[in-house]
C-alpha cells in the first residue's frame, strides 16, 4: 500500500512527527526526538513511528 505524505512534508519539514499506526494520522511533532515523544506520552500515545521530515527534497 502507497501512502502519501506529500502533507506531512509541507507542514512539518525539518522536524520530527510521530504519527499513529494509520501512518497518515499525525499524533506530535517537534525539533527534537525527546520533544515529540513527550507530547506523544502526554496525548496517550506510545509513538509507533517516528521520523524525520527532510527539510528540502533533493532529485
């Protein structure tokens, strides 16, 4: 299955997101791993996911 995160990258470029087991769902974010897992434990969420969203697309 193709998921796309053309809007996860607009709105979240250069930083960290932890999205939920949908993987579309965003659940924190932040400049930082242990920022992000924070607001994830604060939401309820143990984050399944997370990545960093690359500032710039490079082709």
């Amino acid at each position: 299955m193709v998921i796309n995160w053309t809007h996860i990258y607009k709105r979240y470029k250069g930083l960290w997101v932890a999205l939920k087991d949908d993987e579309v769902s965003i659940i924190a974010s932040g400049k930082t791993v242990k920022d992000v897992m924070e607001e994830s434990k604060k939401e309820g969420f143990n984050a399944s996911l997370l990545f960093r969203v690359p500032a710039r697309i490079i082709p």
